[in-house]
C-alpha cells in the first residue's frame, strides 16, 4: 500500500481522515461524476492495441531510460508486499508495469495493466488520474476510489516534470489497502524527483551544472538543488529542490545569470573546482542565504533515442570548460546523423538544408516507423531555434475530446475534467521554437479550421479566455496518410493542407534504403557503446531478405532485444533474436537458407584433448559422432531447432526443457 507524508494542513497527502483530504477527494468524486462515471460501473477493458501501445512506448523512450533503474530501486523496497509499479505517460496511459506476479494478476481484473489509461475520465478518482488533474502527489487508499471495484488498492502516485514544469508521466506504486505504510508516499515521491533529476542532467550533461544545499551534508542527497549555468553565466534551469531552497519561480531563475544571484562568475567556480577533490564553495544570494555549492561538468557521450538520438551537444568552441579538461571529438549530430549512405536520404537532407531557417513549413510523409520524428527533431537542432523548446503533438494519440484543449490550452474551469490551474497548451508551450505535429491527417476535421486560423494569425487563444496570445514557431507536420485522397474525400481542409505544405517530403521505408548495414551498427553502438556487437552472416542475410513493415522502429526495438540477449558476446546469432521476429521472418516470404546457425566446431580446453579423438566438424560436413554428453545435447537441439524452421519456442516444447537452456548451451557452443 502506498505510503503518505506527515499531515499538514495544506498538504494532499496527510493522513486518511484529516478534512483537507476528506475535501480533496471530494472534489475528485464531484468531477468523476460530472464525467458521468458511476461508483458501481464496471471496470471496462480498453487497452491500446498492441502498435498503438508500442508507439506510446517509443514516444516515452526517454522517460522510460530515466525512470527504469528507478522503478528497479523502488521494487526492491517494496518487494514481497503485495504491490506493483507504475508509469504512465501525461495522457494517463499506462506504459509499463513491475511488481509481485500474484498482485500484477489480480491487478489485471481491474484493467490495471499497460496500455489502460487511467485518467480520471477513464477511471475516476485515483491516485493516478488525481495525480495528473492536480499536478501533485496525491495517495488515494481504499473507497475513496471512486470505482468500488477498486476499493481493494491503495495508491499513491506522484507526477514527473521535466525542467520546463511540462508534465511528463506519473510513478505509481500499488497495493493491497491492507498492507497500507506510511512511508510508500515519500517513496514515491523521492523516486520521482530523482527521475526529474536525471532529465535536468540529461539536458545539460554538456553545461556547467552547480549542485547546493544550506547544509553540506545533504549535496548529493534527493534533497539538494541543482542549478544549470550558461557559457554566458546565465542560469537556464533548475531542479525543484533548487527553485524551492531558492525561493523563485523558473521564469525568475531565467532571467538571473551567476553573478547576479551569487555574486560570482563562472570563471571563478571553474577556479575552485580546477584540482580534484575540491572542497565546496560557500556562496551566499543577494537575499542573504548561504549555501556550500559543489559543480560538476559532463561530456555528452552519445546520442540516445532509440538508437537514432539526437541531443545535440554543444558545439565544442562554445562549452565552458576547465584547462584539465580534454575535448572528446564531436559526435555527428542533427541533420548529419541521419546520413548514413543512402542516396534518398541525401537528397532529403540536401533540400531540407536549403530551406532551413526560411520559415517554410516542413511536411514529412511516409510509412509509420520510418523516423519522421527523428527527422523532424533533427531540423530543428540544426536551425536557429535549437536552443528553444521542441515540442511534438501526436494528433492520433490524444482523445479527440482533448485534444483541442491540449493544442490551444484553456483557462480555471474551462471545462469538466479540466485540471485545476489550468493549462498553456503546446502551441504556447512551442513558441520560440519548434512544433511537430505528428499524424496530423488524424486531426479531427473540426479542429483544423481553428488550427489553420492560429496558423495564418500567429496568434492563439486557448479556451474559455478573451486573451490572445502571440506565438512564433516554427511548423512540421507528419503524417502516413495520403491527403490528397483525404482532401477528395472531405476529410481534410484543402487549405490547411497548402498551409502545412511549404515543403512535402517523402522518407523512403526501411526495405527501400540501401543503407541498412550502416544503420545497424549505429544502432547496435548506440546500444551497447562499449562493446558493440556484430550480427552474424546468417542473420545479416535475414536482415537483408526482412521486408520490415514496422521500418526503423521495428529494427531498432529488434536490436534492441538482441543486444542485450548477447549481453558479454561479440556477436548477435539468430538464438539472440525473438522469437515473433523469426516467426515473420519466416511467413514473409522466402525463408533464407538457414534460419539456425550452422554447427561450429567445439571448442575443447586443451587439458582435455586427445589425440584419438577425430577431427572436429567443419560447418559444411556432416557431424561426427558428439565427443560428449554436453555436445552431443547440443546437437539435439540444433536438430530440434532446424526442424522447427528456427522457432525457440516449438523446439523447447518438443524437448521439454526451457527457453534459456537453449539459449544458454547454444551460446556454449558457440564460444560465449
């Protein structure tokens, strides 16, 4: 169960009983009746399907990549009790879910399981939707659940921002109401500062970083503040803990450089921090309070968004840095790293380059998977807004009933469900950069006469206000439909498709380009930088003959699987990949000569050689007779394996022994 902080008067989280949280959730369970839920209703399974669920995931790769050695933590602390973890995106979806099998089951009845949105139109009161309607932690045990079907949990859910106040997702942990502690709330709430911490970093691990707290002790706790610094001196950011120690707002701290707030200069904070094991720096505000301040300064080592990332580091020449410090050579990025080798896609790069900065709407088309986001982020950290915020829309994800309200923003009270303070919207959220609306032929029809008009006006005003507000962005759209035909259907504005298309390009699918190869080995050194892993000839040739129709995202979520599957090897065999791959693999077309690797010759430690033995196979031959009980197991499943066309899972049935005894006497034999 899901634990709660002291009780303070104006504190969601006191403790069950107190009457600012009797009052809390009454006003969750007033707005869930306004949404027309009814406390008897019956928990409605309506998951995403699974592409639908699949692309959730990758659009929330980063959260994920912060917040999984998290949960990891969290689940040890929470182990053998009956409960689950939790993290949805800023929708309520659920993306992934850890926890006791018995409890992941019985979660499971009640639709709470990835892919479920638990958001309070869905659900009603929960600590999840309430959580995200209230941008606060919040802890909801027992019946005060709305849904009496849930009145078996306790949850206590926390929200993750990122260094702007965007709303990123919700950690959850989940347990039986009986097993209710007290300290499951602070649990929760600390993982998810630690998470908010680790993107703050992310951002910035190329600028100068100052970590602070009044006692020094507490640097490099959950408690310190963290502060970003400009190569100029002018703060960029800050971490909650920092805001709140400081007592300012993010636009205040924005608008304050070093010196200003402490009264000293970058130049000076490198000074101190020069020699190793620097003790820390006291400085003091223009307010008065002191602080001990400790700095730090890391190098970017690699792009990472699935594979294909792109967080442009500083260009070498602008990075403040101590003497001591050596420069890493620059790592391609934005528009360059996506030039691997194929002619198409150095004709896209080529145009996209002559039109850059020129305020010529960008329009991307082509089959889902094929990077149109990765594309698009790489415009605009290669234009003059790089600097600015990237913020992208997928208008196929979001409820039609939303959505208008998550592009324009509304005011207090604009509508039922509405969170309470109101919200900016995205295209406010977007403005001095750049806004990527991805699937935009999903766009409700209705929304696209508004869109076209805030588009023409550079002007939007968000609902139930009078007040229009000014914006510069810069626009790309994306989209797998064909307009034209949506256009000769009346399902798209004809207008607003002249208005999106400055510039159509097309992304050429995976099975199109002749750059393959070279992708895999970035993917797969994305991947595992350290140790990157080849794939074998078999599955080369696999690769090559694959139609892939889920394109690069299917190729990277498969390298994925396969690198961490020869997790210590050197090279990635068909025993690496999943199983659903190989079955397509196999029903799309023309299977490759050889689905299992050949047998390679076993590999004996010299104290056990001998003389009389034979030679061993050479993988063409026909196989001697095994020299022991170990090789001649592993020959029969290899024979398993070649007559079940290469699937895993038919040989260990046909076997009877399991999945990882094959995987595991395959990589013996294979020298792993």
């Amino acid at each position: 169960m899901t634990p709660v902080a002291k009780p303070q008067a104006s504190s969601i989280e006191c403790a069950p009983g107190a009457s600012p949280r009797t009052a809390f959730i009454e006003r969750s369970h007033e707005r869930s009746k306004a949404l027309g839920l009814t406390r008897a209703e019956k928990c409605e399974f309506d998951p995403l399907v699974r592409s639908d669920l699949a692309l959730a995931r990758e659009r929330n790769h980063r959260l994920y990549l912060h917040a999984a050695p998290v949960m990891h933590l969290l689940l040890e602390q929470i182990v053998n009790t009956e409960s689950m973890i939790l993290l949805t995106d800023a929708q309520g979806t659920i993306l992934h879910a850890v926890g006791d099998d018995h409890f992941l089951a019985r979660a499971g009845r009640v639709a709470l399981m990835p892919g479920e949105n638990w958001a309070e139109h869905s659900k009603g009161t929960n600590a999840i939707g309430t959580a995200l309607f209230e941008e606060a932690p919040t802890l909801v045990h027992a019946g005060e659940h709305f849904m009496l079907a849930n009145d078996f949990l306790t949850c206590s859910a926390a929200p993750i921002f990122d260094p702007r106040g965007a709303m990123l997702g919700v950690l959850d942990v989940t347990g039986d109401h009986r097993g209710y502690h007290q300290h499951t709330m602070g649990l929760v709430r600390m993982s998810a500062r630690m998470i908010e911490n680790h993107w703050l970093s992310d951002d910035n691990n190329n600028r100068l970083r100052l970590h602070f707290h009044s006692r020094a002790e507490f640097i490099g706790t959950l408690l310190e503040g963290i502060l970003v610094v400009g190569a100029d001196g002018r703060l960029l950011g800050a971490n909650r803990g920092g805001l709140d120690q400081l007592g300012l707002s993010d636009a205040a701290l924005r608008a304050m450089s070093l010196p200003s707030l402490f009264g000293t200069t970058t130049a000076a904070v490198y000074d101190h921090f020069r020699m190793p094991m620097s003790a820390p720096m006291r400085l003091t505000t223009v307010c008065g309070k002191t602080f001990f301040v400790t700095a730090r300064f890391d190098w970017p080592s690699r792009p990472v968004i699935a594979g294909l990332g792109l967080d442009e580091p500083t260009p070498a020449a602008a990075r403040p840095r101590p003497a001591t410090v050596p420069v890493p050579a620059a790592a391609p990025h934005g528009l360059q790293y996506l030039r691997t080798g194929d002619a198409q896609i150095e004709q896209v790069v080529a145009k996209i380059r002559r039109i850059l900065d020129r305020d010529i709407p960008l329009l991307i088309l082509g089959e889902t998977g094929t990077g149109k986001e990765v594309l698009a982020r790489a415009v605009h950290q290669d234009s003059k807004r790089a600097s600015q915020p990237f913020v992208a829309v997928n208008c196929a994800s979001i409820p039609e009933s939303l959505i208008e309200a998550e592009l324009f923003g509304y005011e207090d009270g604009a509508f039922t469900g509405a969170r309470r303070k109101g919200a900016p919207g995205r295209l406010v959220q977007a403005n001095g950069g750049t806004l990527f609306l991805d699937e935009i032929g999903d766009m409700p029809l209705q929304l696209q006469a508004r869109l076209l008009r805030v588009l023409q006006e550079r002007s939007v005003t968000p609902l139930g206000s009078n007040k229009s507000i000014p914006i510069d962005i810069a626009l790309i759209s994306a989209t797998h439909r064909n307009l034209r035909e949506m256009i000769e259907h009346n399902e798209f504005r004809e207008d607003l498709y002249y208005r999106l298309n400055g510039l159509a390009l097309r992304l050429p699918s995976l099975r199109d380009r002749s750059d393959l190869e070279a992708m895999t080995r970035r993917i797969l050194q994305a991947e595992r930088p350290q140790d990157a892993p080849e794939l074998s000839a078999q599955v080369a040739e696999l690769f090559r003959r694959y139609p892939w129709p889920g394109n690069i995202r299917q190729l990277a979520n498969v390298l994925r699987t396969a690198a961490v599957m020869s997790a210590g090897e050197h090279q990635i065999t068909v025993a690496h990949l999943s199983d659903d791959f190989i079955e397509d693999a196999r029903r799309a077309g023309p299977r490759p000569p050889a689905l299992v690797e050949p047998a390679r010759p076993l590999e004996i430690p010299p104290a056990a050689v001998q003389s009389s033995l034979a030679p061993a196979p050479t993988p063409t031959s026909i196989p001697a007779t095994p020299h022991s009980l170990e090789q001649a197991s592993i020959e029969m499943i290899r024979a398993a394996l070649e007559a079940a066309g290469g699937n895993i899972s038919a040989a260990s049935k046909q076997l009877r022994i399991s999945r990882n005894t094959i995987y595991r006497k395959l990589r013996w034999s294979n020298g792993g």
